[in-house]
C-alpha cells in the first residue's frame, strides 16, 4: 500500500487510489466539478489541481494514482492562483442568475466562489448565448447558459443507466449538452442527473421553485420504496417533505437512487394523511378520535381472540419496521394465539423483478426482516386459504402498506375483505379505495417511515437502521403503539413527537398563492 | 534553386510519374523496404534513434525514443499516420502526400515493422480531398503490388494499411484527439497518463507519427543513421520541409536542412521581401508558435534548441513571414478567432479563454478596448497556459501574450484611437 | 414531426460495409454522415434518427460527431459551396476582401445560399495551401492563387451566374 503525503499528512491508501481520494479519505479540502467518485474521470474542469513534489508542471489530482513517497500539496501559491482562474474561467459565461437559480444555496459555483473567488469580474465582453428552459423529459429541465460543461450528466447516462440520451453537442464554447432532436431524458435514474450537476443547469421538475434549500432540513433514511432499501436523504420543513436524494452506502445503492423512490415522500404528507380513526363502512366514515377508539377497539379485539383465536385473521405487508413486527407477532401470534397469518405482498407476478440497477419488484422494505419474523412462528398461511372463507372470521386486522399506490390488487383486497365481519385497517394514507370498503372497519393512522425510527432489513439480509426526521401527523401511530393500546395500554400522548421545522421559518411559502 | 537546399525527401517531387506505382519504383521506390525486411526490427528503432529524428508534427519528441515506449510483447500495436495537418501556415504535408504517396507508405510499412505492428490508419483531415484519392489509389496499387496484406514481398510480414478521413476539426491533429476521432468520436485528446505507446487506439499501444516523420525513415534506412545525421546540427538532425507563406516572394515548401539561418530561408531560398518592403515579425512554427520581431528572427536559426532559445518554437516547420504593410492587431485577431473555432471544447480554461482573449481583441480592433484589456489579454493567456488535457489552450495562449508583448504600441494605438473616437462622438 | 430520412439503397450498403470495416463500429459515424452529406448536400437533423437505426449506435453519439465537425453541414448549401480561406496567410493576402466580394458579386450573405440555389459563400479556417493565398474551397477542389476576376471567372466555369 503505497504512502504519501498530503499537505503535510502521511496517509497510506491502497493501490491505485487518486489523490483526490487520498484527499478525500484525509478530509481536506479540494476543487473539483467533474470529478465524480460513481464516474468515470473526465479530467476536464481542470480545478483539482495540485503541487506534487519533482513535476514541473502542476498536476490534475484526479487522474494522478498516489505512488509511493509522494508529496502533494494544494496549498502553493501557484495552485492557488490556478484554481481561482479555473474557477473564473467557469464563471465568465454562466449567467451568475443565482438568486432565480434553484441551485443557490447548494451550488458548486457559490461554493467556490465564497472560498477562491477572484472578486474582480473583469469579463467585460458579451456572453455567450444559449439555450435556457429546456424541457429535457418528465423529470428534468435544462438550463444551458448555467452548465459548465463538467460532464457528469452525459457520463452518468453513458456509464450507469446506458441509455445515452444525453451528449455534449458542438464544441468550444458553443458546446451544449442535451437530447437529440427534443427526445426525452426519460429513465427511472434521470434524476440523479440533477443531483451530480453541480450548478443550477439541471433542475427537478417537482422540485424546481418549490423551496429555497437554505430553509430545509434534512435527515438520513431509507428509502421504504422497495427491497433494495436505498440510503436516502429527506428534506423537509414544518410544512412536510420536499424532495428525497441519495447517500452513499458501497453496499446497497452506491451513490443513486431511482426515480420512483424519489416520489415516497409525496404521500408522507398531510394532504394524503388520514389523520384520525375512521369507522364505517362503503363510504359512510365517522371521524373518531385515535387514542380511545383503538383501545376501545383493542377489547373487543382481545376479547374476540381469548375466545376463539381461530376467528381472527391478520394480513401482514412488509412496510413495517422489524421492531415493529417483533412487537406485533409477540402480542398477536405469541400471546393471542393467533395463526391465521397471511402475507399480502405487492404483485406476485413482478415481485422478483429487477431492472439491473437497483429497483426491485418487491415494493417492500423490509419484506426478509417480515419472513425472519415469521420463520419460527412456522411462516405464513396461503392467502388462497381466505377465498371463500372471509365471513368465519369475527375479525380482519390488516397490515396494510403505507405506499398503496404501489399496491395493484388494492381493490381486489378491499372487495375480499368486504366480505368479512369486521375489519381493522392501519393505514398511512386515505384512499377512495379504502373508503370503499362493505365490512364495518377501523382505519387506523399510521406513522410513514420519516416519523419513526427502527430498521428495515433489505433483500439480501442486510439490516439497516434509521431514525426519526420529522413527524407529519401526530395523532398517527407506530405499529408498536397500536400493539400498546389494542392491548389496552395507556399512551402518554403529551410527549409525542412534534413536527421538526426548518432552520429558520420560511415566509414566502406560507404566503404562497395559488395558480 | 538555392544551394541552401537539399533533396532528400523531395528529391522526386518536381516529377509527375513520382505520384504513381510505376514511376516511384522507377526511382528506387520500395527498395528501401526490401532491405528493412531482411533486417531485425530493433535494428530498425536502433538505426531511427541513432539518426536523431525527431517529430516532424510539431512537438519535436525524438522518434526512437517514442517507438521504445511500446510495450515489450506480443500485444497488438496500431501505427497511426498523423496527417491531420490543421497548424495554420502549414501545407508540407499534402505537397508529399500529392506528389509522393508512396514514399509515406513505404515509410510507413518500414516503421511498422519496426514496431511490429499489423495495423496502420493514415488519419488524413477531411479537406484533403484531392491528396486522399490519390493516397487511396496508392494504397490500391500497393495491395495490388503485395507491398500490402499478407506475407509483404516473401518476407512473413503481415501489414493492413487504410486511409480515414477527418471531417474538420483541427484538434485532430493532436495525438489523442486524432485517436479519439478515429474511434468514432468527437475528436477530443484524452487524458494522459495513460501514454497512447501503453494504452492508444482502442486501449492498444498505439504510435502516432506525423507524414515526414514516417517518410524520413525510408531515408534512414536508406542510407543509415550517420548519413542522416550529416544533415542539420547536433540536437535537431536531419533535413525539415518548411512551409513557408506570408509576404515572401517565392512562397513553397522547401527542404532544408534543420540548423538554416531564418534569415537565409527568407532571403535567400524564398527570394526575400517584395520590393520596398521592410521585415516587420515572423511567426516561425505555424501559427501556435510565439511571433518573433525583425529583429529576432534575423539572428535565429531554424532548429529546434535555436529557436526555443529566442522564445518560440519550431513546431510543424510552418514559416509566416509578415513584412510592414501588415497590421498586428488584425493579425491577433484573426490567429484568435481560430483557436477559439477550433477548442473543442473539453477544459474550461481553454475553452472559455479562448473565447474571451479572442473577444478581447476583436473589442481593441473595434476600438472599443482599454489599456486595461490590453494587460488582460496577457494575464488571462498566461493563465491558459499547461493548465489542460492538450496543448490547443497553449497554442492559443502564446501568440496572443507574444503579440501583446512585442507590438504593444500598435495596440495601445487603437486603444487610443478608440479613446479620440468616443470623445468625439461625445462632444458631437 | 421531421420527414423520415433515408440513404439510397447503394448508400446504405456502404454505411453497412464501413460497419464492419474498422475495429469499431462507432469508426462508421464519419463515413456514415460523409455518405448522407453526399447524397443530401447536408446533414439534415433527422439523418441522425435514420442513421442510429441503421448502425446500431446511440443518436446521441452520432449527434455529437456530426455537430463537432465542420465539415459535415448543419443546414442546406448552394450547388457551389464556396470556402474562402480567411486564416492568417491568406488573410495577409486578401482573403477576407476576396469573401466579402464575392458576397456581394453573387448576392449572398456569408453562408446562405443564393436565390439561384448555386452558391454559399462562407469563410473558413486554413485549408493547408498558404503558400497559394488566397486560395477558396469549391465543393471538394481547392482553388489556389485567387483574386477576384480569377475567384469569379473559376465559379463561372463551374456554373455560377
């Protein structure tokens, strides 16, 4: 393992690492724009430069592989002043239109800029014209005059999803990246396009002008779209969540995420919430509070299941916490002996599916942390057993997924358990298809991956933890605090968990008018 | 004819028959090559690196040496004929290529066996319309002749030839764009490290040698090393074809041996200035290379040490003699405006500078500019300058901080003109 | 929608020929669009389209070379496209005096195609013939030694009005 030293630290890395990596796994500070650690090196924005002792001439620290002995240092005179050109040659043609840019606020420009700006514009000449308010797809919008031609975005249709949509068209200063003849950027990956551009060229059509960045918090997840259970970052403010991207984990989804997982956070929010119990039936709902009606609820449940625990039935979906289905089959199969258990997953027909990259079929986070939940309660029962035999079952608590969007056969579930007595249903969200339901039930609010902690264990057996980021709904509960009250605990509900706001309260949102 | 120059390469170039098969081989054509098979490959790189030719494209890299870069094994090597010739007030290349194709050819098959390479492109930009279809019906004859294909004359010697068309990017002439563009993409150099000799055309070694170079190893061979040698000076051995354009009265390609007073190029092989005209600058190596005043270019020689020595450089051998009826300025901006046409576009600070240094002048040549823009013009130049994948940025860089430097006064002329203009219109 | 685009049968057989002519399919590309340019006059935008289907190759990176390239014309030219040297040597000669005057002897702005749809004039980078300045590109023939009558006299020859 070769050693080296940089900026005066000795650092010792393995074979063939770059001394931008060396710089990164040291922490200190380095330009770059092109660079991309999921890419491959381009070596074109010229910025990472470095002193390396014995050359001439100063050297890109991305495509030099750290040899034995060698110093390296960033902070020359002469380093310096070619970064800060570097960085002003960057600037001279982009339009510097940050405070209408989505980008401000986490710009690569800005950045820079704060720590080697120049400070003296001295480009007096007109700009280069090009084009602005591409619609590059479904996803993305380009504005060209803001690209500074790093290349990651062409790379990254080329090298990750290798379906080229993308290319830089021209050349010199007149070159442009973007589709041809207007065909659109339209891949499940197209969003990490906007997330690897460094500046404001390529913007999110859901999130562009939604948010100020400066007002968000954000807060480490996993994404609950599917098995692969991506490592996600949410951002939210008071008013609910804004947008999701990827964390870097080697092992699950090194730096992407998909498109589809992009859009879990949309149903996190109020407006698709159910927000107390529902009870009723085929459309007639009554709005009860949460607390009462699910203890009230929990002792005729009990008392139901002392008796006969034959006549209960509980359909589980892997969108729970293995805390939480630890929790749950302890009081369900373990202390009321229930062993009509079934597993409702997404789509049998595409549940093994994968599209090479990361998205899987199983529309689960954590449908193996279920299975193992199960294994030695003797696993589940064939949910061909429930046709036909829905009305012998006094009651049906269903587990039912948080994202149902992704749940095709939803209706055909409803229509199925139209049929039995009476119905339990722990829902995050409020769906027509739901309300549709012929049996008396009780949807009950629960909490979405965002507002509690726990795990998921993805497909391949790995456990991942997370933790709370904010919370949406209040009165909504955890799968735990259901098991609580069903079994007629108390809950101290004056010190749940509130809604974590942004850094500072953003007026413009709450003035916000509508179109 | 001077007695300045010689004919070694060129001997044949006035003959019309020297173009084709029949009359090449009636001057000795491809004997050379019977001899080179008959002889071992390292004897070859031996005789090329003892002879002290170096790159005729431009950068002047001694050959021998760049040919022992190559991987010592069986791996498959490309050998790529750069005939990209793009460097303004550069043409010696298409002179060979129409009048003599097949001594780059036979140059071209020695050289491979040399380095034992199957495969060779003659990467020829796409304007050279007239010399391709006569390198093309060469390359025929040559098929034809069994100098090309299998078992070349006897001798177990496989060598595949073929001719690739550019389409209009002078960046191709760079090594790595060229491979770039012959892999069917944008004509854009690549990164180096990795070394085209260890990692090339399609990730093979991959030797990229300009048409003279390859030709004047038939020479070599020919004649071996030392007579090679008798040519030019110690560090720049050898005869050089210069393009020589601008105001002299005999403009042409001449061959001369590398060492030759400037001074002796100008006035006495190319027949001087026209009347009543006084030198005022030479740009002695295509356009990329730092101008040079009368003065300087009458005390230099035209070798590669003599001329980085003045401060400029001998690249493609390309000569502009610029006589006093021109205008600086107007020159600046015209050398500008094409490298900023031709930066492909891949490394910010050439490809933004470009543009900007260019806009710059065009604004002092408008009479728009400031004493300000002038220092700019420098300063930004001098920031372009080593700091990208290829040498374009460079090229672009030292004509404009040698103009600015050198012709000052004629810049702040216009600075000022400018200035009494806008008064005027100020007061009108 | 763009009209379909679509080489000769003779033509698309030579694009398939280069395919495999070269160690690399994407080598085909500037053959490819030299062959479309020789039928059509120029490249025009729904060729790419056409020619990724032919090749097998992405469109965007048929796209890229083709708008890298100079020589392969973004929009239709006269039966006469003119080149004028303007570089340096040529300049120094009167290049870009002789372009401006066969602008106005045939009408035309620089790139765009007269009335009569015989002639373009534009003006180009070196075209590697400086010790023949001024010199202009008609088509494939380089024309060397120019001035004005002898510009006018050679586009004459070659069918200019």
């Amino acid at each position: 393992m070769p050693k080296c030293t940089i900026n005066g630290k000795e650092i010792e890395v393995p074979q063939g690492t770059t001394v931008i990596e060396a710089f990164k796994m040291l922490g200190d500070d380095i330009c770059h724009y092109c660079w991309h650690p999921g890419l491959s090196v381009a070596g074109v924005c010229r910025l990472c430069m470095v002193h390396i002792e014995g050359m001439p001439k100063l050297q890109i620290a991305c495509n030099t592989e750290v040899r034995d002995g060698m110093v390296v240092t960033n902070q020359t005179d002469d380093v310096k002043d070619t970064v800060k050109w570097g960085l002003d040659f960057h600037l001279i043609n982009h339009p510097l239109d940050c405070p209408i840019c989505d980008q401000a606020g986490e710009c690569g420009l800005q950045d820079q800029y704060m720590k080697f700006g120049k400070y003296d514009p001295e480009m007096a000449e007109p700009k280069v014209k090009k084009h602005k308010v591409v619609d590059l797809g479904p996803t993305v919008v380009l504005d060209s005059e803001r690209c500074i031609l790093c290349s990651r975005c062409v790379r990254f249709t080329e090298e990750v999803t290798e379906t080229n949509e993308l290319g830089i068209f021209n050349r010199g200063d007149r070159a442009e990246i973007g589709t041809v003849q207007g065909r659109p950027l339209d891949n499940n990956y197209s969003l990490n396009t906007v997330d690897i551009c460094p500046v404001g060229a390529l913007t999110s059509k859901d999130f562009r002008f939604r948010q100020r960045v400066w007002y968000l918090k954000d807060s480490e997840s996993i994404c609950p779209g599917c098995s692969t259970g991506c490592n996600v970052k949410v951002y939210f403010n008071e008013e609910g969540l804004w947008r999701v991207k990827p964390r870097y984990n080697a092992e699950v989804n090194g730096h992407w995420m998909c498109d589809e997982g992009r859009n879990t956070y949309k149903y996190v929010n109020a407006a698709h919430r159910l927000k107390k119990v529902k009870a009723g039936q085929s459309g007639d709902w009554s709005q009860e509070e949460v607390f009462p009606e699910t203890m009230k609820l929990g002792e005729k449940f009990r008392a139901a299941a002392e008796k006969n625990p034959e006549s209960i039935a509980v359909l589980v979906t892997g969108q729970y916490t293995n805390e939480e289905f630890k929790n749950f089959f302890e009081f369900v199969a373990d202390e009321l002996k229930v062993k009509n258990i079934f597993h409702w997953i997404n789509n049998p027909e595409k549940f093994d599916d994968f599209d090479g990259l990361l998205l899987r079929g199983d529309k689960n986070p954590n449908t193996y942390g279920l299975k193992e939940e199960m294994k030695s309660r003797g696993g589940f029962k064939s949910l061909e057993d429930l046709q036909g035999k829905m009305s012998q079952f006094e009651w049906v608590l269903v587990l039912g997924p948080e994202n149902q969007s992704q749940f095709p056969d939803l209706k055909e579930k409803v229509d199925l358990l139209s049929q039995a007595k009476s119905v339990i249903w722990l829902s995050a969200c409020e769906t027509p298809e739901l309300d549709a339901l012929r049996a008396p039930t009780h949807q009950i609010p629960m909490k979405t991956y965002i507002e509690k902690e726990g795990s998921f264990t993805n497909f391949k057996g790995l456990v991942q933890e997370f933790k709370r980021g904010t919370t949406v709904i209040e009165d909504a509960l955890t799968l735990q605090e259901v098991v609580a009250l069903l079994r007629g605990h108390e809950l101290d509900y004056r010190n749940r968990p509130q809604p974590i706001g942004g850094t500072k309260k953003n007026h413009f949102t709450n003035v916000r008018g509508q179109l | 004819m001077s007695s300045l120059e010689v004919k070694l390469l060129s001997e044949h170039y006035d003959k019309p028959e020297f173009q084709g098969l029949e009359g090449y081989k009636k001057h000795g054509g491809y004997e050379v090559l019977v001899k080179a098979l008959k002889m071992e490959p390292q004897k070859i790189i031996d005789e090329v690196k003892a002879s002290g030719l170096r790159g005729r494209g431009g950068a002047g890299f001694p050959t021998g040496v760049k040919w022992g870069f190559l991987p010592n094994n069986d791996e498959p090597r490309y050998l790529l004929c750069n005939a990209d010739e793009g460097e303004p007030g550069t043409f010696k290349d298409r002179v060979m290529m129409e009048r003599a194709p097949h001594q780059l050819i036979e140059g071209m098959i020695i050289s491979a066996f040399a380095v034992k390479s199957h495969k060779s492109y003659i990467y020829i930009r796409g304007e050279y319309d007239e010399p391709a279809r006569i390198l093309r019906k060469a390359l025929d004859e040559a098929y034809e002749a069994g100098l090309l294909g299998k078992n070349i004359l006897g001798s177990g010697f496989d060598h595949d030839m073929d001719l690739y068309r550019g389409a209009g990017a002078y960046i191709c002439g760079e090594e790595t764009g060229m491979i770039s563009s012959l892999e069917g993409l944008k004509g854009q150099p690549k990164l180096k490290p990795p070394f085209p000799a260890i990692q090339g055309y399609l990730k093979k070694p991959t030797i990229v040698n300009n048409v003279e170079t390859l030709a004047a190893v038939k020479y070599i061979i020919r004649d071996g090393a030392d007579a090679y040698r008798k040519y030019g000076t110690e560090k720049s051995a050898g005869t050089k074809l210069f393009s020589i354009s601008g105001n002299v009265v005999k403009p042409g390609t001449y061959e001369v041996p590398l060492g030759i007073s400037l001074k002796d190029l100008i006035f006495d092989v190319c027949g001087g200035l026209k009347p009543g005209r006084k030198l005022k600058a030479v740009i002695p190596g295509g356009s990329s290379a730092p101008i040079l005043t009368a003065e300087e270019s009458l005390k230099v020689n035209m070798d590669y040490e003599s001329l980085a020595q003045s401060g400029s450089m001998l690249g493609s051998g390309a000569v502009i003699v610029i006589d006093d009826s021109n205008d600086m300025v107007d020159l600046l901006d015209v050398t500008l405006h094409f490298y900023h046409h031709e930066s492909c576009g891949q490394c910010t600070p050439c490809r933004e500078g470009t543009g900007w240094i260019s806009k710059i002048t065009h604004s002092i040549k408008n009479g728009e500019g400031t004493t300000k823009d002038i220092d700019l013009i420098k300063n930004v130049a001098e920031h372009m300058m080593g700091k990208t994948i290829c040498a374009l940025s460079d090229a672009a860089a030292m004509p404009a901080i040698s103009f600015v430097t050198k012709f000052r006064d004629e810049f702040e002329a216009y600075v000022n003109k400018g200035v009494e203009r806008r008064g005027e219109d100020a007061h009108a | 929608m763009s009209k379909a685009f679509e080489l000769s049968k003779e033509g698309a057989e030579l694009v398939k020929k280069e395919l495999t002519r070269y160690e690399t399919k994407h080598s085909a590309i500037i053959p490819a669009l030299y062959q479309v340019q020789k039928e059509n006059g120029w490249v025009p935008p729904e060729s790419i389209e056409y020619l990724a289907g032919l090749m097998g190759l992405p469109e965007s990176h048929i796209n890229e070379v083709f708008s890298f390239y100079t020589m392969f014309n973004k929009v239709p030219t006269g039966k006469l496209h003119v080149q004028v040297c303007t570089n340096i040597s040529c300049s120094m000669n009167g290049g870009r005096e002789l372009a401006k005057k066969l602008c106005e002897r045939f009408n035309v702005k620089p790139g765009e195609v007269s009335k009569d749809g015989l002639v373009t004039i534009s003006q180009v980078e070196c075209l590697g013939s400086c010790d023949t300045a001024p010199m202009m590109q008609v088509n494939d023939r380089y024309i060397e030694n120019l001035d004005f009558e002898k510009a006018v006299q050679a586009l004459k020859e070659m069918g200019a009005q």
